[in-house]
C-alpha cells in the first residue's frame, strides 16, 4: 500500500496528445509534491504503418502512399498544438519509410532505457518525443535513436545490448499483456492509483479532471496545494526536467503570462544554471550540465 496516487500512462513515443499533456502532468507535480508519481506503460501506436495508408495511393507505389501518410500525420501533429500550446514543428516530417513502418522502435527505446537506468527513464521519454516532434527526427530510425540515448546521458553501450536483446522485447510484451487485460482500445488511456484501488480513463485527461478523479479516489485524502514560485523549488523542477517548455513552466507555478515565467527564471539564466532554447512558436529551458 501508498499512500501516493499513482497516475499509470499507456502511450507511445511518437503520441503528440502525451506530449501536449506535460504542462498538466507539471501542474499535479508541483501542486501534490510529494502525493503523486507517474509510470508510463508502452502500447506501440503503430505496429504497422500500411494499416493507416490510403488503399489508393498504395497501389500507385508504397513511396507515394507513405508520402501522403506523413503529410496527413503532420496536420495531426498539428491540429494537437492547440490543446496547451506546446510547440509542435513539422518541417519535413518523414516518420515512416519504406523501411521504418512502424513506431515499435521508439516504444523498445523507452522499455531499454528504464533498463539501463531507471532514473533518467521518464527525460529519456520527453527528450526522444522532442525529438520527434519539435526537432522533427526521424526517431524510427535508431541513429535518431542513440543521439537521443547521448543527449541524456545513458550507457549506449548498455542500451543498445537491452534495445537488439531480449530484455526490453520481454518487458514491452508485459505492457502490451496488461494493456490487453484492460481492454484498453484508445490512446492515451489513464490508471489512476490510489491505496490498491484503480479507476480506468480511455481518454485526454485536463488538470481539473485529475483533480476530480483524485479527490473521489482518496475520499479527500490526497489535496493540491498551492506551487512554491521559489528558486528551490524551480531547482528541484529542472533537476527532474532538464528540459522544459515555458508552457510547462507557467503551469507548474501558475503563472499568468510568459513575461511572469521569464522574470521567475531570469536569476538562474543569468548565473548560467539554464539556458533558453528557442523554437517556432515557443521556447524550452535547458539545464546546463556542470561537469566538475
């Protein structure tokens, strides 16, 4: 037994709607310290890309029918920025090919690298989808991969024998094995945890949803409490997210505006803890790592 809520997250790498979904992840993570925890199980969205192709532009040649599938995908993409604002740039996005046709290898990537090193799993899991979806990558790819193992810091070494192994085939087989003892037929769905007792969402999920969810689920128990707009508090926020957008930002703290966010986090910016990374559309804070 816990008495921290656990929010269970069945995704995909490659899933623009969990992407979206981090500045309400941020929130409940500043507003219920150290009440919440977050786990994230892999469905593998696409197992194989001709299943979502136009029938008629396959049989012109599967080049051209996956041409059109990653163009109509980007619009997707697209569409989904408006959901928080989380910057979404689609310049070139070629995800699938003729031989990458499915987003199987960004969920191994996932399973391999909480082999490796359960701790640096989760910014392993944002770094890979702002890899795909801000620096539009081709993360089906695994060159796209291994940067993305480097940039945050793990054994690629270690990775890569649990990535062409066994292992990390046999742990996405348990998430796929208890996904489908769900019933789970949507993306992203929600097992929200709470003292041995789970309740089920097959949908988006907002803020003020989870608030509801988790005051039912606790009988009151587990409450949010208001964000510390502390330096420490920052400090601890980007020692877990290393990499953050400003959108996160502001609903970590609940700031009003962008101009609030920047003067929060100018003393660490001017003293070289973090620098600005900016984007189409938006911004991300990055940690600078200090090598002693």
């Amino acid at each position: 037994m816990s008495d921290k809520v656990t929010v269970i997250t069945f995704t995909d790498p490659m899933m623009g709607l969990s992407y979206e979904s981090e500045p309400v992840f941020r929130k409940l993570e500043t507003h219920f310290a150290e009440k919440i925890e977050f786990k994230y199980l892999m469905s593998v969205l696409v197992k194989n890309v001709y299943d979502f192709v136009n029938p008629a532009d396959l049989s012109i040649s599967r080049e051209f029918a996956l041409k059109n599938y990653n163009a109509k995908l980007a619009r997707i993409y697209e569409s989904e920025e408006s959901i928080s604002g989380m910057p979404i740039i689609m310049t070139d996005f070629q995800l699938f090919s003729i031989h990458e046709t499915t987003s199987l290898p960004l969920n191994l990537a996932y399973k391999s690298a909480q082999l490796v090193d359960e701790s640096k799993a989760e910014q392993f899991l944002y770094n890979l989808r702002y890899a795909t979806i801000v620096d539009c990558k081709q993360t089906t790819r695994l060159e796209e991969i291994l940067n993305v193992v480097r940039k945050t810091g793990l054994d690629e070494e270690k990775f890569l024998k649990h990535f062409k192994g066994e292992t990390s085939k046999e742990k996405l087989k348990e998430d796929l094995n208890f996904a489908y003892k769900l019933r789970i037929r949507t993306l992203p769905a929600y097992l929200i945890e709470y003292n041995g007792e789970g309740v089920l969402f097959q949908e988006l999920l907002g803020y003020e949803d989870f608030i509801r969810i988790i005051e039912k689920l606790t009988g009151g128990a587990v409450k949010p409490k208001g964000a510390e707009k502390l330096e420490r508090a920052l400090r601890k926020l980007l020692e877990r997210h290393p990499l953050i957008s400003s959108v996160e930002l502001r609903e970590a703290f609940d700031f009003g505006s962008m101009d609030e966010v920047k003067k929060f986090i100018a003393p660490l910016i001017e003293n070289g803890e973090i620098k600005i990374v900016e984007v189409e559309r938006g911004w991300f804070a990055k940690k600078i790592q200090v090598i002693r």
